[in-house]
C-alpha cells in the first residue's frame, strides 16, 4: 500500500512538476521502481512532502521542502554517476551492488 501510493505521488506529482528533460548528464530511469536506492530516497522526499505540505504544516513548510530536500534529492537521483547510470530513456540497466567481503568466516574455516 504504502509502495503504491508512493507511484502515485511519484508519477502525478512529481515527475509531471519536477521530473525535467532526461539527459546523459541527468539521466532518468522509465523504471526507477528497479532501483532500490531510488525507491529509498523517494520514500524520504514523498514523507518529507506530506509532513512539510499537509493541512498541518507550517506556512514556510513547501519552502523548506523545496530547498531541504527536493534540490538535494533529485540533484543525488539525477547525477550522471546515480543509481540512473547507465539508463538511457526506454532502456534500463540494473547496476551491480558493489561486492562485500563476509563479516564472519565460514563455519568450516574455524
């Protein structure tokens, strides 16, 4: 549910006011939902915009939103070395996690 209402806000709010030509040196992804970091900091800005935006906000709170986290979020999604990378308009590209050695060795190693 929450997942789903996060869509909504990202392709009817969002996107339509924000989203901005995609180009190599701001890439967007057609399928951003395929990124978990960009899920993560979607989430942040769409909770970010309901407290800041909502009957019970403060009157400067859509200024604040807009410089607090909107400019520093979508600068971060949209930089030509973000979770976009390598995605080009109807063509994505998952990225690789980068490789994490074990924490712990195997049990057969003690």
């Amino acid at each position: 549910m929450e997942f789903q209402r996060l869509t909504q806000w990202t392709h009817h709010v969002l996107l339509p006011v924000y989203g901005r030509e995609v180009t190599s040196t701001a890439p967007w992804c057609s399928r951003w939902w395929e990124h978990p970091e960009a899920i993560a900091q979607l989430h942040g800005l769409w909770l970010a915009w309901a407290a800041l935006t909502g009957p019970d906000a403060d009157l400067t709170g859509p200024a604040s939103w807009h410089r607090d986290f909107l400019g520093p979020v979508m600068s971060s999604l949209r930089d030509p070395s973000g979770p976009f990378a390598g995605c080009k308009p109807g063509n994505h590209r998952a990225k690789e996690p980068p490789p994490v050695e074990p924490l712990f060795p195997p049990p057969h190693a003690v």
